[in-house]
C-alpha cells in the first residue's frame, strides 16, 4: 500500500479461476482517506509534521496510524511502503514476518539508519545521560523508519495500549516528556510511543530495509555515523531515501 499523488492502492487475494489467489488492486481516493483521518491525528500532525500548525493534507502522512480505523474489517493485515524502494526478493518473503510477531506487537518496522533521533531527542538525552534513547543498535533505541510497514490491523484494532496512545492527552504527555518536536509524520510517532512500549513492535533486520540515505554524516554526527548505518546481510530492499540513487544489479 502506497502513499501517491493520486491516491491510494491496496491489494487483497481473491481465489478464483479455478482455484489459483489472484491479485485484487483497489485504488483509494486521497481526499475521502483524509477526511477520515483528520479527526483521528488532527491533534497530533503538530507535534510530528514541518508545518507550524494542523493541516488537513498533512493528514495522509499518518495514514498507517490510524489505518485499523478506516480500513474494512475484513482487511486484516497490511504492507505500507514507500515508492523510493527496490525490490531484491519476493515480497511473500516480507509478509511471513507477520507469523513472528509477539504477543501484543501490532507493527513491524525497521530501525532508523541514520542518528535522526540521537538530534531530535537532544533535550531528553541531555535530562537523561544514561538513557539508551536515540543510541544505537544494538542496545540503544535509535528510532524507526516508515518506509516499509507490516500493519496488523486486526492487531491493532483489539489493543487497548495502542489505541490509548492515539488519544490527544497521551500524544501531549509523551511529547512533552521526551521534548518531542519532529517532522517525519507517522514515523515520529511511531518512534516516540516505540520509546515508551517497544513491546508494541516487531522489528523488522535492516535488510528489508536498507537505507542508503547518509545527509547526517554530514552533519554534525561523522563520529558515531556508521554505528547506525552499519546493515550485515544479503538486502532484500534497498531504499532510496533522500533522493539517494540505488545501487543498480
């Protein structure tokens, strides 16, 4: 499922022509999701958007937080991915990941690549010298990145954590206590309540989705630059991030 300047496609399977799971594509239209959605992140687009204040558009870049709300219930699980991404396996391979969540994990992500959040939770690490926020793996919690998702909606919708997290006196709570001010969208909130309750998420190896962006090397954070960027292992997707060009085959 896509974010895209028209809208929105998601695929299911449909068995039939004798047995064999076809692919079903749905196009969803941008402006009726954000219709719905506003109401449910309105209060959090400040505290996670460049913008100085609430706006509507900026709704569909939380599309994957509030998606158990406005997805079918029949639709029980979801891959949200961004479009800078290159394929190098079968993208089964991705959903069988769903079968390795724990108990009470409603998302797979990968860890953030780059020491974004080492900057943005600069105040709260500073309050916080022994805190493993924004250091790196293996130890440190060094945030998430959006661009490949496993959504359990099914997940989602049952947990009560989760659903308290997306209220607006949570969302203020949390932000004020690790002085939060991000720009990233759902990716800031994930980051942030992933801080809180790691519980809720599966963390997906950095081959599946390998980041190739490297603008904080270059800025301010050279020493310990490699220490997030560092992926092992045979990529199972590269992606682009930053207008960064991917390596061709």
């Amino acid at each position: 499922m896509c974010p895209a300047h028209g809208g929105v496609s998601s695929a299911a399977h449909n068995e039939s022509n004798g047995g064999l799971s076809l692919p079903q594509v749905i196009f969803h239209d941008v402006d009726v999701l954000t219709e719905q959605l506003f109401p449910v992140v309105e209060a959090m687009q400040k505290h996670f958007s460049a913008g100085s204040g609430s706006y509507y558009s900026d709704s569909i870049f939380f599309l994957s937080v509030a998606m158990h709300r406005i997805m079918p219930p029949e639709i029980e699980r979801i891959i949200q991915l961004d479009l800078d991404l290159k394929y190098k396996t079968n993208i089964r391979e991705l959903f069988e990941e769903f079968d390795r969540f724990l108990q009470g994990a409603v998302i797979g992500i990968a860890r953030e690549m780059q020491p974004v959040y080492r900057h943005t939770f600069w105040q709260f690490r500073r309050e916080n010298p022994q805190t493993k926020v924004g250091e790196p793996p293996p130890d440190g919690l060094p945030g998430f990145n959006s661009g490949v998702m496993l959504l359990n909606l099914e997940a989602m919708r049952q947990s009560q954590l989760y659903n308290q997290l997306l209220e607006p006196d949570m969302v203020r709570q949390l932000t004020e206590k690790y002085h939060f001010k991000g720009h990233l969208g759902d990716q800031d909130f994930f980051t942030m309540i992933g801080m809180e309750h790691p519980e809720l998420f599966h963390v997906l190896d950095c081959t599946w989705n390998r980041q190739l962006c490297s603008w904080w090397r270059e800025h301010g954070y050279s020493d310990v630059f490699n220490q997030y960027f560092r992926c092992e292992g045979q990529v199972r997707i590269y992606h682009g991030n930053c207008n960064t060009p991917i390596p061709e085959d």
